[in-house]
C-alpha cells in the first residue's frame, strides 16, 4: 500500500493567508485543489521531502458548514487561523452633520501549540473524525438612523472527537448610527449611537445636537480578552464625527474635535 506522506494540515478561516510562515518560503507550490467554491487545499513540499498543506475555508458554501475530515495517513494538526466576521458600520445623520460609526473587527484565534488542536487520528486505513467548519460573514451596515449596524458572525470549528476542544471565534461589534429623533443613555446599549459589544468591540457616534462635547462611548469587547473597544464620537457644538471600530492590536481611534 502506498504510504500518505502528508504530515500537518494549518486550516485558515475567512483569509486565504500564505506566506507567513518562514517555511513557505523554503519550498515550493506544488499543486491547488478546489474542494468548493470556499474550500481549497494548498499542497507545499519538494519531491524528497513530505507534504505540507494549507486547508482554507473561504466561505460557507451554499450557507451550508463545511464538513472536514483529516485524510487517511494524517499524523497532527499543526496550526490552526480562525477570524470572525467584522462588523458593519452605521448610518450617519441625514443632514450629514452627525457621523456614524464604525463596525469592530472580529476576533482573531491563532493556535500554533499541536496539543490544543488534538482529535482522532486513525491509522492508514482510515479517516479521522470530521471537523464542522462555519465561516462568519460580516455583519450589514446599518439602513436608518436609529438603528445600529448588524454585529459580524462567529466563526467556529467543532469536532465529535471527545478530545478536541471546540473553538469560537466572536463577531465584531456592529458600529453606532447617528439616531437624530431619540437621545438615549450614553452609559448603556440601549442608545443606538453606541457602538454595539463584539469580539473587538463596535465604533461609536458623534454625540447628539449640542451634547457635542459630551461623546458616545465607543462599543467594548465581550471580554477584555477578545479585543479593545471602539473609538468614542466627538465633534464640535452641532457637527460630529464617528470614532473608529475597534481592532485587536488596539482601540479604534477618536474623531478630530473639528
């Protein structure tokens, strides 16, 4: 029987990703196959050497989880990419003199320990237990002006193998609109000019009329562990600008006060 040399799979959620591992760049391409229309398979290595692959999952086809399973002759998980849909952003005054503000990223899981990304591996002649892959989209930007942009969708992967441990990415926080007619509290989510909560926490709007100076808080992470909050709003007496979503690597930025 012919040995299957394939020694580590990396899966890449919402990103087609190559190049940053060093490695790469010490072999060659040597072949794609297209899975689906979201799912394609990146197959590195040299002829005296094993394979490497790079499993992306674009999308989800047809609004359908993908279904993985690891291939006959895998022997570990070596990495594994998963992003979260993003937020959308909000609407701005009609007049256009109040900002909206924009959609947080989603959260970001990079795991490189093989020990977190354990299942089932079978011997030669068999597959390993399926993996269930949801790709999350981004969330829609908001239509009106009292209503806040649609958070970014979870991405997840989650396996029947009882020594996997299932993983969800979070969605970023859909971005506050401008709400012209109705002022709410500033302290809570129930004023849609806030930034919703999200896996990096959702952007802000300028404040309301003459409250200029009083600015929307930005949305905020989840958890402190899942991201930083968006930007607060902020303009000068009857115009305002949005703040920015917020982001992994930090919060989003705040509006020039002119």
């Amino acid at each position: 029987m012919k040995k299957n040399i394939l020694v580590s799979y990396l899966l890449i959620f919402g990103l087609n990703l190559l190049g940053f591992n060093p490695a790469f760049s010490q072999t060659q391409l040597k072949r794609t196959n297209t899975i689906n229309a979201c799912v394609r398979e990146y197959i590195f290595g040299t002829p005296s050497s094993d394979e490497f692959v790079i499993v992306a999952f674009l999308c989800n086809n047809g609004g359908v989880t993908n279904s993985w399973r690891p291939p006959q002759g895998l022997t570990e998980l070596t990495e594994m990419l998963v992003i979260a849909g993003g937020g959308g952003g909000g609407k701005r005054s009609d007049s256009g003199n109040r900002g909206a503000g924009g959609g947080g990223a989603g959260q970001v899981i990079h795991i490189t320990n093989p020990n977190q990304l354990q299942f089932q591996v079978n011997n030669a002649e068999e597959q390993g237990q399926p993996l269930s892959i949801s790709v999350g989209s981004g969330g829609l930007g908001a239509t009106l002006i009292n209503v806040r942009a649609q958070n970014g969708e979870n991405s997840t992967v989650s396996s029947p193998s009882p020594i996997f441990i299932n993983i969800t990415a979070i969605g970023g926080g859909g971005g506050g609109s401008a709400n012209s007619v109705v002022e709410g509290n500033n302290s809570n989510y129930n004023d849609q000019r806030r930034g919703n909560r999200g896996g990096s926490g959702g952007g802000s709007v300028g404040a309301y009329g003459t409250g200029a100076s009083d600015p929307i808080f930005g949305g905020e992470a989840v958890n402190s562990a899942l991201g930083n909050p968006g930007g607060r709003g902020r303009g000068n007496t009857s115009v305002t600008g949005g703040g920015g979503g917020g982001g992994i690597a930090g919060p989003g930025g705040e509006p020039d006060n002119n």
